[in-house]
C-alpha cells in the first residue's frame, strides 16, 4: 500500500482536547495506521507531508450541499436543467470544495438521481471531488417547500427537486423507489416558512421506519415549531433549521437525542442580498431557538446550503457555518470545528469513520495556514488551505483545475 507521512505543525484531531505538537502521523492505503512519535520515523518510501509552521485538522463535513439543483447559464447553453447538464455541472462543482478543504458533503435532495451518478463515480475514481453521501428529490406534500406546481397540476415537472407525496402509501412507496437507487438519506420537504405543518406524525413515522428497514437514514426540512417536535417523535436522524421551536419542543429533541443542524450561512447571504424583512425577523427567531437548544445539551450539527442557488456558490460558503455558531450560538471555536468534523460524521453514514485523525481512521486530513482554533475564521478562506488528503490521497493543488479556482474572488466572512 502507498505510504504517506505528516510531520510537523500543530495537531487538532477532532476529539476536541487542545491543539498539540504533532508527533507524526502515518497513513497507510486510505486509513490512518498510526498516530504518534512511532509514525514520524517510518518514512523510508513514504511520501511526506511537511506541516512545520502549520495547522493539521481532520477533512471539513459540510452537511448540507447541493449539486444538482441550481445550475448556472453557460454562453451559448439553451438551458440549464436536464440530466445531462445537471450531471456535468455537479461534475465541475466538485474540485471547488474539495479546494476549499472539505472532504465530505452531505447532499439532502437533487434533480433525478444526479447526485447518486456523481457520487458513484467519486467513489469508482473517474471524478474528483469529496466523499458523498446523498438523497434523491426531496418528498414533499402539497404545498411544501419543494411543490411548484399551480395548484391545478397534480404533478410537479420533471427537473423538480421534489417530488409530491400525500398519504403514508406515497410517502413509503417514495422511498422504496429511491431506495432502489441506493440513496443514502431520505430528506422530507415541509412548509417552506414553517408556518403550517405538512406533513402528519403517521406520514413521517411511515417514512422513518421504511427508511431505517432499507438502512437509509432521514432528515427533514423543519422550520415549524410542530413539524420539529413530530419529526423528533417520529425518530428522525437530524432536523434541519427549527426556527420557531419553543423549549417544550427543543426537550422533545434532547429527550430522543436528535440533532439539529440550523443551516444559518445560506439565511445570512439572502439577507446580505437584499431578502425580504420577514427572513431578518426569522432569522432572530431561529437564533434564540439554537441558543435554547445547545442549553437543553441538543448536538449543533453544521451545514451551509451551498449550491442551493446562484448566491450560494461551491467552494466559497462551507467554513462560515462554524463562524456564525460562534458569534451567535456561544459555542467555542474548537466546539464548532469538532462538528464541523467528528459530529457531522453522523450525516456521512460514517460516525467513527470521519471527522477525526486517529488510528484507523479514514485517512482525511487538511493542513491550514493559520490556526483554527485561534480564528475559528480560517476555515472560511481556502486561501489558508496548505494541502487536502481525502482517502489516503494527497491532492495536487496545482493541477490545472485548482489553479483556475484561485482566479476566483473569495468573499470575506460575514459579520452582523
């Protein structure tokens, strides 16, 4: 097997104990063989990693993404939605987070099945691009967040994003069919603002427990303060946002030990971009509910929204989420980066997999410029990414595709 060794630099494991000297680390074939002064001699035929000077954490989890739903107009392109161009353009997304230092995404809902295409070929190694783990169209009921079709069709169209379900046969039938697929993650569409609850505690428990038989794991879009606390009945695996959760609901969540994961940077560019009243005041809301909610000891998990839409760019957005827990939900920046890392490993399939450098684990390493812990900050810029190993594998940061990103404006961390 190809043997790699990381000498030097400061070492930040993900288990959250205080940043050490780094006393070598040893990887062999895509895991990690070893971590301590025994591993910083092995390097005879080892490639090494020098990381004097610099900061080694584990690879960056975004654990909320999305590559197949928005594409950008290309000149000369007559469209920008089908299978085809959708598949190409997740395709060309990927090298961006990847250089931004995130090995592993999270994709909770896509058009057609791209998302599966583009992680099955990840994962055969015809792509380059993070580790995924990803859902199909997201199951929505009339009126959810995914419908956008008049009421007068009964179907959504064939590039929707969701897909209309409207009685537990549905909603099973669903996913049984991505399950077919081999989905990951189930992801359930409620009411867009949360101020009505779509979908039944019955529908939500039918879904879980098909979901968990196949070994697929659920998660729902949840801004009502109902929906959250029938979503944590019904045992899903995460909610996503809870804006208007009260306490009652939140003890709901602690009791079944869900986790949330708020999905604030996405809230924070809309508003950045001019979004209407209503998402500032929203946005206090949901910031009052996370505070409520790390209080109650509910794991914050951490996920961006990027891809959602033009405004959520690859590559740019996946180290705010951490910045933004820090400034308004209290956490420390080592509490947000070890949920960057080891918590979010939950939405990977890959708990004690990911998300931390120790022996045995899989071999996903970043090396940092500046010190993350210090200026929890860092990992929102990937000018200050020194190297990416995903899987083993050191990435060559100068190939041709990673120097046509730093062409790229990078956008400074947002401040309120």
């Amino acid at each position: 097997m190809d043997t790699m060794v990381i000498s030097g630099g400061t070492l930040i494991d993900g288990l959250g104990g205080p940043p050490v000297p780094n006393p070598g680390i040893l990887v062999e074939g895509n895991r990690i063989r070893s971590v301590g002064p025994d591993a910083a001699g092995l390097v005879d035929g080892a490639t090494v990693v020098d990381a004097n000077g610099r900061f080694i954490t584990p690879g960056l989890i975004d654990g909320h993404v999305h590559l197949s739903i928005h594409q950008g107009a290309l000149p000369g392109m007559p469209y920008t939605s089908s299978a085809e161009y959708s598949t190409l353009w997740a395709a060309h997304c990927l090298p961006k987070i990847l250089r931004a230092g995130v090995t592993s995404i999270s994709v909770p809902g896509g058009k057609w099945f791209v998302d599966a295409t583009v992680r099955d070929a990840v994962d055969a190694g015809l792509l380059l691009g993070p580790r995924i783990f990803c859902g199909g169209r997201a199951l929505s009921p009339y009126g959810g967040i995914f419908d956008s079709a008049p009421p007068w069709e009964a179907e959504l169209p064939d590039d929707s994003v969701g897909v209309l379900c409207n009685s537990v046969d549905e909603y099973v039938r669903e996913v049984r069919r991505q399950a077919k697929r081999k989905v990951n993650l189930i992801k359930i569409a409620d009411d867009y603002w949360g101020d009505v609850q779509g979908v039944s505690l019955e529908e939500l428990t039918a879904v879980v427990e098909e979901a968990h038989r196949q070994r697929i794991r659920v998660a729902i879009h949840s801004r009502g303060a109902g929906t959250t606390r029938t979503a944590a009945l019904a045992g899903v695996d995460w909610i996503f946002h809870a804006d208007f959760a009260t306490k009652n609901d939140l003890e709901v969540v602690a009791e079944r030990k869900i986790p949330l994961m708020p999905v604030f940077t996405q809230v924070y560019l809309l508003i950045e971009q001019g979004a209407p009243a209503r998402l500032k005041e929203q946005l206090e809301i949901n910031l009052e509910a996370i505070r409520t909610a790390r209080a109650l000891g509910i794991e914050i998990l951490v996920g961006t929204d990027s891809g959602n839409a033009a405004a959520f760019g690859h590559g740019l957005y996946h180290g705010w989420e951490a910045g933004i827990l820090v400034k308004e939900i209290g956490l420390t920046p080592m509490e947000a980066l070890v949920a960057n890392t080891r918590l979010n490993a939950k939405v990977m399939g890959l708990d004690g997999e990911v998300g931390v450098i120790a022996d045995g684990q899989l071999a996903d390493i970043v090396v940092w410029a500046a010190d993350p812990v210090a200026d929890i900050s860092v990992i929102a810029d990937p000018r200050h990414v020194v190297a990416v190993i995903k899987d083993g594998r050191q990435i060559d940061l100068s190939s041709e595709a990673f120097v046509a990103l730093e062409q790229e404006p990078q956008r400074a961390v947002l401040t309120r």
